[in-house]
C-alpha cells in the first residue's frame, strides 16, 4: 500500500510535467481513448512498442539537438516559438502530437494534424543558408519538414536501441517505414522507408551544407542543455542530455561541438535510470491503456 502512494504521488508529477496540466492527467487522454476506430499503428506495430518506452525521453532530447543543426528549423523555433517563456507548454504541444499519432484514432490523428498545420501556416520568415545565402521558408516546407521527420525517426530510433530493451517488431526498417505514416497529414509526402536510406538523406543535407550552427543555434543549444526544469528533474535531466549527445553520431556531435561521455559508461546508468522511474512511477500507462480499451471497443483487438 505505501508503495502505491509513492508511486502514484510521483505518477501524477511526472506525468504534470509532461503535460503541463496541475492534475497529471494528460488533456489528450480522452482524444485517444474516444473515438470509433482504429489508428496510424497497433500494439504489434514499431512505432507504437517504441513510443511506450522511455527511451522516448532521451530521443526527445537528441531529436531537438539535431534539429537544431538546420538554420531553417531555428528560425522558426526562435521567431515563432514560447520555447524560452514557457519551454514546459511547448514540450506538452509536442508530446501531444507524438501521442495522438502514436495511439489515438484516424479522427484524433486527422484532427491533430490539422492543428500542427494550422500552426505551421503562422511560421514564414527567413534564415542564412549553410551555404551563406539568405532564403525565404514557411513551416511547411517540404526541406524542412523533411528534415524534422528524419531527425525524430533517427533519434527515436537510435535512442530506442541504446537505451531501452524491447525488441522492434520488424526491427529498424518497420520504425522507419511504419512511422513514415505520422507526417503524411502534415504535408510531407516522399519519407525514407528504410534505416539506409534515412542515413542517406541525413548525409545528404550535411554534404550539401544545409545544416549550419550560428549564434542562435547556440543559444538553441543552451537552453536545451539546461531548459529551466523543476528543481526535482535537474539530476535525472543532467543524465538523460548526456545519453542523448553519446548517442548522436560522431559528425553531428562535431557540427554541434559537443562533447560526449563515453557510450560505454553512460548506456548503463541510462538504462537503469529508465527503469527506475518507470518503477516510481508505476509501470501503467493511462494513455497506452485508453488506446487499448478503444481498440477493444470497436473489435480490433480481442476483449478478454
């Protein structure tokens, strides 16, 4: 019984944090638990055993860190974002639109997709090039779009594999190609279906020096180092930014200039630290268990 209080008190806050709702019931439970249909992905699928693990925590981290290596997304992140004045409101939009996609229904996806995009329409501007010339972007170009899918689907993916010990069904071409169905309501239509050609594509915007780090990258940098979290998380956050910079690749560590502690010292501390709050917090999960009562209720999944 006293293990269920302890669990449940730092339940309700971490799951407050991620959702920047005081009662740590996330505001997108019910989307994902209503609904008269199945979604993008099911149980058996790659996305969704990734997705339910907390090596999602760490991939978080590296998927900002690498797309911060674009002018493009930095230009829209520092113009158009309340990433500085309210960094845990715009970390729940993002966790939100992972989670919706990930297990909600056709209509909860269709419905979020439409929100990003209504978002996105906001965000025009321009950035300097890598190459040094000046360029008009919106949000929804197809480059930059591109280029924050790829750095979500590595990161998740690579962070996955280090971090976290559930085997991929399908292994990394099923997380590549499956996850590859998030990103068609938002636009972006041609998406790498396997892990080599997701290398590919990244080669590709490095060797074409897309991807630069000015001024404003740095101070993108920084604040992700130390994004003005609770007093509570400083320690386990400190841990998980150091995973996610080992676990980036030897050119993005330098393109960042980073420092990484070594893979093999910090991959155990990691785990175990992941394990760990996943037995603090207790090992159910309110948005995974709406998304299985949903499928159970319209006949996709057996109810017993």
């Amino acid at each position: 019984m006293k293990n269920n209080r302890i669990q449940e008190f730092f339940s309700k806050k971490f799951r407050s944090l991620l959702s920047n709702d005081p009662s740590g019931v996330p505001p997108w439970l019910k989307v994902i638990a209503d609904g008269d249909t199945g979604g993008l992905f099911l149980p058996t699928d790659a996305p969704w055993v990734v997705h339910r693990d907390f090596g999602t925590l760490v991939g978080g981290i590296r998927a900002l860190l690498v797309q911060a290596l674009h002018p493009g997304a930095v230009a829209g992140v520092t113009s158009h974002s309340r990433y500085q004045s309210d960094a845990l409101g715009r970390l729940a939009g993002t966790i939100r639109w992972l989670t919706v996609t990930t297990f909600g229904s056709f209509e909860a996806v269709a419905s979020e997709a439409s929100r990003v995009n209504r978002l996105h329409e906001r965000v025009s501007g321009t950035f300097t090039e890598g190459s040094g010339n000046e360029r008009n972007y919106k949000a929804a170009d197809q480059d930059l779009l591109l280029w924050v899918h790829i750095a979500f689907t590595e990161s998740f993916l690579v962070c996955h594999q280090l971090y976290a010990t559930r085997e991929i069904p399908g292994g990394e071409d099923a997380y590549v190609s499956q996850w590859a169905r998030s990103v068609k309501d938002l636009g972006l239509i041609k998406t790498p279906s396997t892990k080599a050609e997701l290398d590919a594509l990244i080669q590709e915007y490095i060797s074409t020096n897309s991807l630069r780090v000015d001024q404003s990258t740095k101070q993108v940098i920084a604040f992700i180092r130390k994004p003005g979290l609770p007093w509570w998380t400083a320690g386990i956050y400190r841990l998980l930014f150091a995973a996610a910079v080992a676990s980036l690749s030897e050119q993005e560590r330098k393109l960042l200039n980073l420092r990484s502690v070594p893979r093999w010292l910090i991959r155990p501390w990691t785990r175990f630290s992941l394990r760990f709050i996943r037995w603090v917090i207790g090992p159910e999960s309110p948005i995974e268990q709406g998304a299985l009562e949903r499928l159970k209720r319209v006949g996709i999944l057996p109810k017993n």
